[in-house]
C-alpha cells in the first residue's frame, strides 16, 4: 500500500468515526480527553493523586465510547485511565424536550 493510498484509508476511516460519534454523542452525558484519548461516556470518576511528589489523575469512566478509528468495538463497559498529563471532562448539555401539554401527539 502506498503513502497516498494509506493516507486515503486513514481520511475515510476518521469520516466514518465522526459520522459515528455524530450519531451516538446524543447518548452520553460527558466528554473526557486525555492525552492519547477522546471519549464519550456517561459515568466518569475523576480523582488526583500524588506519588513520590508527582500528581496524576486516575479517572474511571462506565458506560462509554472510544475515538479510535483503530479499535473494531468503541462501545466499552468500564475505562481507567491513569495519566500524568492534563485530562479534560466536559458535562454535555441535553437538550430540552417539550411534550404537547395537551397529551396529543398530532393524531
């Protein structure tokens, strides 16, 4: 496979992973990126430790989806990640739903 021919495969498999984060970022309450990561999940534990004097977060997350156009299944039921680098967790908004206050629901 050549250079362009890999760089091809690379671009069409990171549109095939937005078009599925696009569709499943509804589902999950929180965004967390770390230095080699971004995820989707929707239980995320984050919690600073220190060791010999040097500070790292250990963060836990449940019920989550991985951005890595690499891994076959990015649907994962437990994450732990220990890093010593920043970690960014973000809660998502949810979106307002209004029923008819009338209980009809255009029939």
């Amino acid at each position: 496979m050549s250079s362009e021919d890999l760089e091809k495969y690379e671009t069409e498999m990171e549109l095939q992973l937005y078009k599925e984060y696009r569709d499943v970022v509804g589902l999950f309450t929180h965004v967390v990126e770390t230095e080699r990561r971004f995820y989707l999940a929707n239980s995320v534990d984050m919690k600073v430790r220190t060791d010999g004097g040097e500070v790292f977060f250990d963060v836990t997350m449940s019920d989550a989806w991985v951005w890595d156009i690499y891994r076959p299944a990015r649907f994962v039921k437990n994450v732990r990640v220990v890093t010593f680098k920043d970690v960014n967790i973000e809660e998502l908004p949810k979106p307002d739903i209004k029923l008819p206050e009338s209980g009809d629901f255009g029939s």
